[in-house]
C-alpha cells in the first residue's frame, strides 16, 4: 500500500485542543475563575523561512553540463563535514597538492611542468627509497612476476635521492600513458609539520611489459600559514612496495567485446550505455533511485549449453534477457521471453524450481519476489508473486532441507518504507551495529511454485534485523548440508551453520562477524587446502580510516565503538578457514594476504584467471559517481 | 560525518544524524560524487597465502560503479570471462579472458590440443544434472585429483556449484576448473547436495563434461560450434547520454500556488495573479537576455490562433528581476513580449513560486540541476503539471504531446521510453509527503492544498475499489488523509472548515479517535455541548487513555452543569498523564462546584504548588482556610500568607479588591479585627475610586459590621462570593 498510515501531525493537534480547553474552562467557572489564564501551548503556526540563496537562471544548453561555482561548491563541502576535523583539512590540503602531481603538464613547455612540480615538491625535498636488494620475488611465472620489498630489511636499505627521482617517476608515468594515483589513509599531525600515509598505486604499460606498482608513502608536509597556503612536500620516505610485472601483456588482459556481442540491439546503446546518473536527468524519481542496485544472473535460459544473461535494470527501463547466439554474440529476448519486467529490478536467479530440466527465472521486484517458470524454451509465465514487505537485495538459492527442491534466500535490507518516494539512504542506527534493518527470508520451496516462509522456524530469525546485502550458501563444514553466510550493513555479519536443517548463528565463535559495511560474499578454497574460505567484501574508506585513528572521533563513544568504526574502514576481509567438523573457525587473513583494499566494494567473486589452478580475485567498486568530480 | 546515536531511543543525537544522511541524499540530488570514479580491483593469487594487486595489468580497473560481477565462460574457450553490471556508463560490460584465445589457434573440440599450446595452463569443465538431488545440483562440490609424472600428491581441487553470491550475481552453472600445465589427467569425484558421494572416474582435459547423478561417469559435451571471435572494443562500449530534454511525468503532479504580476502593454500592471489551469496551459520560464526563450515564444506567437484552436494556452512568466547575475528588469521582458505580440498572458514570476517549482523538481527528479531558462510545463484542465520541459521545444511538439496526453494510453506508459511490462500498479506520489516538503519550507497553503488533494485522490482510488476488505483499508487511509488536512488547518485557525474535514474523516472511519476528539472540541468551542459530549464520549470509549479527549469532556461537561462527570473525567485524565498538574486547579474548582470542599484543598494545593501565579487557586484556597466552617480546614495564617500573595499578583482593581477582601476575612480568623477592619476599609476606598455603583457595597458593609462585633466569616461554599 503506497500510503502511510500516522498522522505527522500529532504535535499540532495537542496545541490547538489545549487552547480549546481553556476557552472551555472560562465558560464554565465563576468570577474567580475566569482569571486563569493558564493556557499551557499555543497554536503553532508554521514560519517563513527566510530565502537568503540566491537563484542564478541560465540560458539552457541541451546537452552541456552546467556550470558550477567552484567557491560554493567548496562552501557546501565544508558544510557537509558536520565535524571539524582539523586533520580532514590538512588531508584534503596534501591530496590536492598530489592531484597535481599526478597530472603534471608534461605536454607543455618543459618549465611548466618543473613550476608546477615546484609549486609542490620543496626545492630541498628527498625521496627515501628501498635499495635494489630490499626486492624480493615472490611469485614468477611465464605471465607475471611479482616483487616486494621485504618487511625485514632493515632501514638501511633506504637510499636517499632529491626530489628529481619523483620527478623523473612522474615523467615516465607520463611518457609511457600510465598514471599514478594517490589515496591518502592515515594522517599524524604534529606543530611544525604534518605527515600522511599515502597509498600509491603506479601503472607503467609498455607493449612487452606493463609494470603495476603498489606502495605506500609516508609524505612529509609544511603546515599552512597564512603566508603560504598550499603545503609544501618535504619529504617522501616509501614504506613497503609491490611491483607487478606482465611479461605478456596479451595473455593477462582481458578484452571489453561488449559493443560486439551486444551492439545488434536497440537496448544495448539506448538503455545500457547510458549510466544511471544520464537517467537520473531523464526519469522521473517515481520510476528508479539513484543507487544502481541492479543484479545479473547467467544461466542457460534455453538449454543449448551456452550461457545467456538476465540483467536487472532501474523503473523505467526493462530488464532484459541477452541470449547467446553461435556465433558469440546475443540477442535481446526480453520481450519475446515476457521478461521485460519495467520495475525497478535489484537481483535474479535462473534456477530450476520444478526440476523439469529448465531455469526458472526469480527476480526481486520491491517488495515483490517475483517468480515465472520457463518452457524450457526461454519463455517465461509469471507463476508467483510474493509480498516480502522489504527492501530485498542479493537472492541465494540453495536446497537447505535436501528435500530435492532449490529453496530460495532473500536478503531484506532496509524496513519496507511506507513512502515509495523516500527511497533514499537507509538509517542505521547504531551506524557500527545497526539493528534496524529488514528482515531476510528462506522461502522454501513446497513444489509447485508454491513456497512457504520458514525462516523463523529454522532458525533463521537469530540476528535477522540488520541491513542484509548478499548471502551466499556454502558447505563450509564439509558435512553434507549448505550453510548460509550473510553480509550485513553497517555492523555485524551472520555465519549460520546448518545442523539438519536448523541453524544456528556461529558468526561469533567462528569469529567472521566480521564487523564492517558488509556488501558482497565469495566463497573459495584459495589456499587449497581442502577447506572452504571466506571473502566478504566491505567498504574501504581513506576518510574513515583518517577520521577513525584520530583522538577527537566520537569523544562520547566507548572505546569498542571507536574499534569497530576504525574495523568498519578497513575494507575487504578475507577469512581463511582453519575450522574442523567439531569446531567451526575462521582466520582473519584480510592484511597478511593483502586483499583488503577493494576501495568501496560491491560484488567480489573468485575466478582462476589463468587457469593455474588458484583462485583470484575481482572486485567491482565505487559507489556514486555523478558529474561533480568532487568526492564526499 | 555526525556521530552516530548508539540506539534508536537516544533522542538527543538521532535528528542530527538524520540530517546528516539527509544532508548527503541532498548533495548527491545534486551531482556530488560519493566514493565515484573508484577503480575496480583484481588480485592475484601467489599460492603463498598472499595476493597481489593486478588490477591495472589485468585491464578490469575500470572506473565505473561497479555492482554485479559474473563468471560465465562465455566463448567456451575454456577460461572464465567476466561480465559486469555497472551503475555508470557502460552498464555492461562483457570482458574476455585471454588465457586461451582462438588466435593461438586452440580448438576445445579437438582433444590432442594440449599438445599443440604445452606452455599453456589447462582446464576441465563440467555442467551438472541431479537426480535424486535438486535437478541443478547447486550446492554441489566437485573435487578434482590431478595426476601429473611428478610422484608428488595434490590434494584435490574443490569448487562449488552456487546460485547467488558475491553481490546481486549469480555466475555460470558451469563449473570450471583451472589445472595448470603439469597436470595429465584428472579424477572427480562430486558431493551432491544430497550430501552422496559419487566417483566419476577419470577425466581427460581441455574437454568439458556433463555430470549426471547416479550415472557414475562423465559425458563428453561440445556445443555446436567453433569457438566464435569475438572483437575488443571498448572504446566502442562507452557511456551515452541521454535526452532529457522532454519528460513526461507518470503522474500528474498537482502545480503549487504560482503567482505573478502580470504585463501590460509593454509594462508591470499592478495585477497580482495565480495560475489555476482549467483548460491545457503551457507555463513557460523565460527572461529576455535568453535568446532561445524569446526565439521559443515567438514561435508561440505566431501560431498563437492555432494554439487557441486546440483550445490551448501559454503562460510565459519572466525571471528578469529574480536574477542577480544578469543586469535586466522585468519591463525588458514585457517590452519584448509586447514587440512580438504575444496573445497570452505573460507576467513576472515571484521568488516564492521559483521556490516552489524547485521544491516541486526535488520530488519529481532524483537529479536537482538548478532551474534554468527556459523550463517549460505542461498543464492539464487540472491544473496538474503533465509534462516538463528542459529548453525550448516549439508548437509541433507541444500539440503532439497534447495529443499524447489526451489519449488513452495511460501517463506511465507514455512516460516510458521502452516498451515492456510493467508488474506493479503504478505508484502514487504521496501527495501528503509533499505536502510535508511544502510546510518546512515554509508554504502552509500549499501544504494544506496537497493534504486536501492528498484525500481526494484516496477518495477517487477508493471509488474504483471493488473488493469490501481493500475499501475498508482505505477508509482507514481516507480518515487519516481527512484528519491530517483539518489539522493542518486547525493550526492555520480555520476552525469552521478545519471541523468539516475532521467530520468527513469520521464519515470514511467512525472509529477515528483524533478526528472524533478534534471535531468534538471544536463543536464544544462553537458552543454545541451536546453534540461535542456525545462525540468525546465515544472518543473515550475507543481510546480509555485519549486524555485530550478527557480533558475536553470534562470542560463540556462542566459548561452544562454535568460537574460530577467532569470531575470524573478530569481525575481520569490526571490517571493518565499525572505530570499534568495543570489539571489540579481544573479538578479543584469541579469539586468546589459540587461543594467537595475536603476534595478540593488538596487540588487547590497542588495547583498552587504548580503555578504560584494562580490567582483563582490562590484565591479560593485562602478563602476556604479563612471561612470554612470546618475548624480543620481553616489557617488563618496560611490564608494571609495566601492573601498577601493574591495582593501582590493583582493585575487589576476587581482582583485587588477581591485580595483585600480575603485578607481581612483571614486578619478576622485570626482575631487580628483591628486590621481586618482597617484593609477591608482600604478595600472600599478602591471600591469608591473605581466609583462602581457594586452590589458588593453593602457586602462590604456587612463585613465590617461582623468585624466591629470580633466575629470572624464564616461561608460554607468554598467559591469565593
């Protein structure tokens, strides 16, 4: 029902019926009464606010991005920061200062390009790098190698240059069309200088060998006086490095073919191609949100063997069905499939309900879970519609109860909002351990398409109150049945260990509560050790690991939840399973193996990219890209 | 960042933290980024536990919002491709692995193949088909021993058959796996999600299988081709835009009070006017500096005949004045309109309805750009904006989209730009959010009008209601729709119509307690305490803890001399909310009513004690400790102490005489007679100074003759005379 039911008014209606009292009162009593004048709340009247911003009307261009002040636009950033984090300003200081650097004038006149390094780099500055000998391989094969900086060299294996050798470096990032990207993470500020951990990542292509260098930077910096404003870079001391090289660059890289297989649709170019910020324009609010929660599924939707996709798109725009053609490419079936559903979609399944040999298609539809049967053929009939009164994400399909039948897991994440309009951030509360969220589902299937809801019956109702954003069923104690792993939202995750078909939450002991902005869940063996692993991806935040390390954050708070926001920030984790039949046990892996770092994650999954027997990793991040270059 | 309140009963953090995500939705509205243009991340596995960052030299950094990743063999090449679901332009992108590419002339079908690319890592693929299981088998685990010249055992390699994970992906059913080079042969052996172990024997590689449960061996399967080529091109697959200069909107959004003052013969008249569509009206935002503004109303002048043909008209409406970055008035504008001879009506648009048109893009856009000229919109008969308009778009389009609109396809089909199906019925806008948006910016009338559209709509839903239970639903809907509108005008004073909708939200719902209150106080204020007794007892009968409902009871009941049912209301409602001590003084004079003068005192006490400014307490507490017959309700010296207080707090002559009068009556309880006879003649000094021809002359009089004679007062109604 798209109308809420509470009055938002109550407050006003207590102050007029108190003036009605009152008269009341007067009427009634006698001369000595009639002095009261206790007239406890006044009718509120609502107050013009006064309009102080001023509107600036343009002569519209169709098709250029307008104009934006740069002043105000600082102006409103400095008021987003509702804290005054004196550290957030020096950070944002030395990041513009390394902005420059990254993109230095090199195509211009050579003294440019010096000025403008200058304008950063004291003219006295060093740059502390690890001697030839501190590198270590690591890894070697045909396709990369890969070198680091042993840990345990000592200082000594530091060599210092000038500033020139940060010059040239960025000459030849420049020269061969790589680039150099900075991220500053940690910061320590002190009275006469401030210094910041800076994470960079470097990437030299060459046509026989692409070098990626990953490292982390301590920078030394000039405070700000009010005679120089910008900060001066003293000194740059590299920590530890990384250094990847591709000896065949052909053999590693993969190939975007999207344009090829897709472009003989009239979707691809019209409703793919543009970004959901380019529909935000053009759509009206009432048919998608900003977000761009819209799933896949590949599957084989017409049992030829080859894999065909379902993709989910925003109100407005249908999903569509992409189904592959001999010759590699695929052909737009939405329609003649009947699943060009125009709701806003979030995430699908192909699975085979019925065990008639076909898959089925289930897609969340807010709030609606949405599930039509296949011929067989790639056509599709709506068979169900289930009401779940949530904010549904990520679906999980598994056969919990090994009756035969795939049972399906739907991630709840925020309350069902009473508005339609209101879909905007969700409201954790607590922000590092929120247990407001919605509720997650096991619908298990009874045949038929019929299904019924036995989460609490399960078991699955321990902890189901948090921002659910993916689920992935797994059999992590190898004895026979599926377990399920939960991502969750702001604070905790859920690891429920089936026993028979009830479960129980060991998130706690197996210690993968994994305590962060749960978005995304894989599971692989990645050591191959027999056992299955954990990888769940978070949101890594500079800012939050800024904020979070320093003595003002949260001054109110107890120091477990200073802990936790300083966990949440850490990004992806990576749990390595240690556990035994009797003991279930995870190992937190996340920093040894270095994978933590997938910036604002969303999905993440493991992939052989070679075909050398071990599991990789990928990682699609970032949240909100919108016209504005500038960052929240 | 604002800190987060540690639970959601911590009121004093909540509503910051609330602005503080409010403040980020409002910036993004915006075109802020938020964590944008983030590189994607790939790592490498280096078999020693650890991984390295390949994120660039594997290419699938792209700097898209990324969501969904799947793993699918696409090609069949026999390595994983990815396809990826982004937020930002290109939405898909379908990447091709190049460990084995056709051009290195690999044929999966032929089986002798790994002899002609030994230097490349091989692979087996298997698809499975359950029986006893779940047909898909997800839930599978396939392990696979690899055997290779080396005495050395591995152990097995494990993957697992899974529908759903990472994030809102689900990934090929094939099951791949990655060998290495060294490796010969393999053996699987699967778990099936029945949690059965089954051997499949011995398997060759480079070759993909089909698993089938109970069948114990493996199938060989081929697709029916080659492998195809697929060409790279990503500069191909890149971000479009989209056309938004024209959108028309699913629903009808009802316009908010635009005013302005309109031109004439080349000049501000001094004509004030508000548009109220009752027939197809195109407002038009325009300023005379912009140049495709006026090239854009010309057109419209010219086919102006044509326009009124299709019985449409155009408001063009002026910014001039409101700009600050341009240096024109709004005579330029009107001088404009005049030289073109613009046949509609045209004026210049005050701030307050900018605002408000802006207010109105907020609600109806995900994407607030700063309104710009020309903004055109597209009303009906209605007065409801059908259509907006980013630019200038000319009389075809305009009469092509009246057409649209008139016909019979509905406003969500038309406002779709793909064919497709849609599953849910259409969305409303909630007129009563909108209304709320209105109100904290200040535009109480408008915030009335949504409320007041708000209930009309759930009227006309409800009136194409079939199903009984559904209807009932809506009632409830319709009753609180009503209620909030009376409300809202209740707190603007209009009392008379405020009570109107209160009535008709007790007509959709009888039993709407707030409504049933409200009306039956505002009948009781309008002097109907019958009608507003009858309503506050049923109020009180759906609701025992309404205590406004109470409150209001017992005044009424009290206005027509029902005083025992006052008193009974009022002490219920003092049960309910015991910090309302306001009700003590009530609850005291009810019981002086019905001469329960014992009850009383404690009430007046604790009224006193609430408000020491309480004239009327104070009064008739002294009173009684003055007079009251009763020997231990009388205290003569807490009454002067009382008197002397009620002295101090006289705003006015009646009330200083009322004072003096009940200071003497304590000076005589006490004995002090000389006193008493002195301030009661003070008191007829006041009393011949306001020169009041009073009955209370010879009252006083008697007084004074008592206390002459050392007779103290004695009065058995607590009310003071």
């Amino acid at each position: 029902m798209p109308y809420q039911s509470r009055s938002p008014h109550s407050t006003i209606r207590f102050a007029v019926l108190a003036s009605c009292c009152w008269l009341l009162i007067g009427l009634a009593c006698g001369l000595g009464c009639r002095q009261d004048s206790k007239t406890p709340v006044t009718p509120v009247r609502a107050q013009k606010t006064a309009k102080t911003t001023s509107i600036s009307l343009r002569p519209l261009d169709r098709n250029q991005a307008n104009h934006i002040n740069t002043i105000a636009n600082l102006a409103n950033k400095q008021a987003a920061h509702h804290d005054n984090w004196d550290s957030e300003t020096l950070a944002e200081l030395a990041s513009q200062q390394l902005s420059e650097l990254s993109h230095l004038p090199f195509d211009q006149p050579q003294d440019r390009a010096v000025a403008a390094f200058q304008a950063v780099v004291a003219t006295n500055a060093t740059m502390d790098n690890w001697q030839p000998n501190a590198w270590h391989v690591h890894y070697s094969d045909a396709t990369l190698q890969v070198t680091r900086t042993d840990p345990s060299a000592t200082a000594n294996a530091h060599r210092s240059d000038t500033s020139a050798v940060l010059m040239d470096l960025l000459r030849s990032i420049h020269d061969s069309q790589g680039r150099i990207k900075f991220k500053i993470v940690h910061i320590d500020v002190s009275d006469a200088s401030f210094s910041t951990l800076v994470r960079t990542e470097i990437y030299l292509p060459s046509e026989s060998n692409v070098r990626q260098q990953t490292t982390h930077w301590t920078c030394t910096w000039t405070l700000p006086s009010e005679r120089k404003s910008a900060v001066q870079l003293q000194r740059v001391q590299v920590e530890d490095a990384e250094q990847v090289t591709s000896r065949a660059p052909d053999q590693l890289h993969f190939q975007d073919v999207t344009a090829n297989v897709l472009s003989g649709n009239a979707s691809y170019e019209r409703q793919m191609l543009p970004g959901i910020p380019e529909w935000m324009n053009a759509a009206p609010k009432e048919f998608m949100s900003q977000f761009g929660y819209h799933g896949m599924a590949v599957g084989d939707v017409n049992g030829d063997g080859l894999d065909d996709i379902y993709v989910c798109d925003a109100g407005g725009l249908p999903n569509r069905l992409y189904v592959q053609q001999l010759d590699g490419t695929a052909k737009d079936m939405s329609a003649a499939a009947g699943v060009d559903f125009l709701d806003d979609s979030v995430g699908a399944l192909l699975i085979d309900l019925d065990n008639d040999g076909d898959q089925d298609l289930v897609v969340g539809v807010d709030p609606v879970l949405q599930i039509a049967e296949s011929d067989g053929q790639g056509r599709f009939t709506l068979r169900k519609s289930l009401d779940l009164n949530t904010e549904s994400f990520s679906l999980a399909a598994a056969d919990f109860d090994q009756d035969g039948l795939t049972d399906i897991y739907v991630c709840g994440y925020n309350l069902r909002k009473k508005d339609p309009t209101d879909r905007g951030l969700p409201f954790p509360v607590p922000y590092f351990d929120a247990t407001n969220g919605g509720r997650n589902f096991l619908l298990k299937n009874q045949g038929h398409f019929e299904f019924t809801d036995v989460t609490s019956q399960v078991g699955l109702d321990q902890n189901n109150n948090r921002f659910s954003m993916a689920a992935a069923w797994q059999d992590f104690d190898n004895d026979g049945d599926q377990d399920l792993y939960v991502a969750n939202d702001f604070g905790r995750n859920n690891l429920y260990r089936n026993d028979g078909g009830q479960f129980q939450d060991i998130a706690g002991p197996a210690q993968v509560e994994d305590h962060a902005s749960g978005m995304s869940v894989a599971w692989a063996d990645y050591d191959r050790d027999g056992q299955l692993d954990l990888y769940v991806g978070n949101m890594f935040s500079a800012a939050g690991n800024r904020i979070t390390y320093q003595r003002q954050f949260a001054p109110q708070a107890h120091s477990q939840a200073v802990g936790w926001m300083q966990r949440m920030a850490r990004g992806n984790s990576l749990f390595r399973n240690v556990g035994s039949n009797q003991n279930s046990r995870f190992e937190d892996a996340s920093l040894s193996a270095g994978v933590n770092m997938g910036r604002w994650a969303w999905g993440c999954l493991f992939v052989d990219f070679t075909n050398d027997g071990w599991q990789d990793l990928v990682v699609a991040n970032g949240y909100l890209t919108n016209e504005f270059q500038d960052d929240l | 960042m604002s800190h987060s309140p540690a639970n959601l009963q911590d009121q004093s953090t909540l509503p910051e933290y609330r602005a503080a995500w409010q403040a980020t939705m409002k910036l993004l509205r915006e075109g802020r980024s938020f964590s944008g243009r983030e590189r994607n991340c790939a790592f490498w596995n280096c078999q020693d536990g650890t991984f390295a960052n390949v994120s660039s030299v594997t290419g699938l950094d792209f700097a898209d919002d990324g969501r969904a990743v799947c793993a699918s063999d696409w090609d069949l090449d026999g390595d994983v491709d990815l396809w990826l679901h982004n937020r930002t332009g290109p939405r898909l992108r379908l990447l091709l692995n190049p460990t084995i590419s056709p051009n290195r002339s690999h044929d999966s079908n032929d089986d002798t193949s790994a002899t002609t690319t030994s230097a490349a890592n091989r692979f087996v693929a298997f698809r499975l088909q359950g029986t006893a299981s779940n047909r898909d088998a997800i839930g599978a685990r396939i392990e696979v021993s690899l055997s290779d010249n080396s005495a050395e055992k591995q152990p097995p390699l494990i993957r697992c058959l899974s529908a759903g994970d990472g994030f809102l992906s689900q990934s090929s059913k094939w099951v791949p796996f990655g060998v290495g080079q060294k490796a010969k042969q393999a053996t699987v052996r699967v778990r099936w999600p029945n949690g059965q172990f089954e051997d499949f024997g011995t398997v060759s590689l480079n070759q993909r299988y089909e698993l089938i449960e109970g069948q114990g061996s493996p199938q060989v399967w081929r697709p029916d081709r080659s492998i195809p080529k697929l060409i790279a091109n990503a500069d191909a697959n890149a971000a479009r835009r989209v056309d938004a200069s024209r959108i028309i909107l699913p629903t009808p959004f009802p316009l908010p009070k635009i005013t302005y003052q309109s031109f004439a013969n080349g000049a501000l008249s001094k004509d004030n006017r508000e548009i109220r569509a009752n027939q197809p009206t195109l407002l038009t935002l325009w300023a005379s500096w912009c140049e495709p503004c006026v090239a854009e109303l010309s057109e419209f002048a010219e086919a102006g005949q044509q326009l009124t043909q299709h019985n449409m008209r155009v408001i063009a409406l002026a910014v001039d004045h409101l700009d600050q970055s341009h240096n024109s008035q709004s005579t330029a504008a009107a001088n404009i309109l005049q030289r073109i001879d613009f046949p509609f009506d045209a004026g210049a648009v005050d701030r307050e309805s900018i605002d408000k048109l802006e207010l109105a893009h907020s609600i109806l856009f995900n994407r607030q750009k700063p309104l710009a000229v020309p903004t055109s919109y597209l009303l009906d008969s209605q007065n409801r904006i059908c259509a907006v308009y980013h630019g200038p778009m000319g009389v075809e389009q305009l009469l092509a989209d009246l057409e649209l609109l008139q016909s019979e396809t509905s406003r969500r089909d038309l406002a779709t730009r793909f064919p497709g199906r849609w599953l849910a019925p259409q969305r409303q806008i909630l007129l009563r959010a909108v209304s709320r948006l209105f109100k904290n910016n200040g535009y109480a009338e408008d915030a009335a009008a949504y409320l007041k559209q708000d209930a009309e709509a759930l009227q006309h839903i409800r009136a194409n209601l079939t199903d009984e239970n559904a209807r009932q639903q809506f009632d409830q809907q319709i009753a609180e729709a009503y209620f909030n509108l009376g409300a809202e005008l209740l707190a603007a004073n209009e009392w008379s119509e405020a009570a109107e909708y209160f009535q008709q939200a007790i007509a959709a719902n009888n039993a709407h307690v707030d409504s049933l209150v409200n009306l039956g106080s505002l009948l009781a204020k309008a002097k109907q305490p019958q009608q507003a007794i009858r309503l506050l007892e049923r109020a009180v009968s759906l609701d025992k803890n309404a205590f406004e409902a109470r409150v209001n009871l017992a005044g009424t009941s009290l206005s027509v001399g029902r005083f025992a049912d006052a008193l009974e209301q009022y002490q219920a409602a003092l049960n309910i909310r015991p910090d309302a001590t306001w009700l003590h003084a009530r609850i005291a004079r009810t019981c002086l009513e019905t001469n329960q003068i014992q009850s009383a005192v404690p009430h007046l006490q604790a009224a006193i004690q609430t408000d020491e400014n309480d004239f009327a307490s104070t009064l008739c507490l002294a009173w009684i400790q003055a007079t009251n017959p009763d020997n231990a309700l009388r205290d003569g010296t807490h009454a002067t102490e009382l008197a002397r207080r009620l002295a101090d707090m006289a705003a006015n002559d009646s009330q200083r005489l009322m004072a003096a009068d009940v200071l003497a009556a304590a000076h005589a309880e006490n004995q002090e007679f000389d006193q008493a006879i002195a301030t009661l003649q003070d008191a007829k000094r006041l009393l011949d100074n306001a020169k009041r021809n009073s009955n209370l002359e010879p009252m006083l009089r008697q007084r004074l003759q008592q206390f002459q004679a050392n007779e103290p007062i004695r009065d058995t109604d607590g009310r003071y005379p």
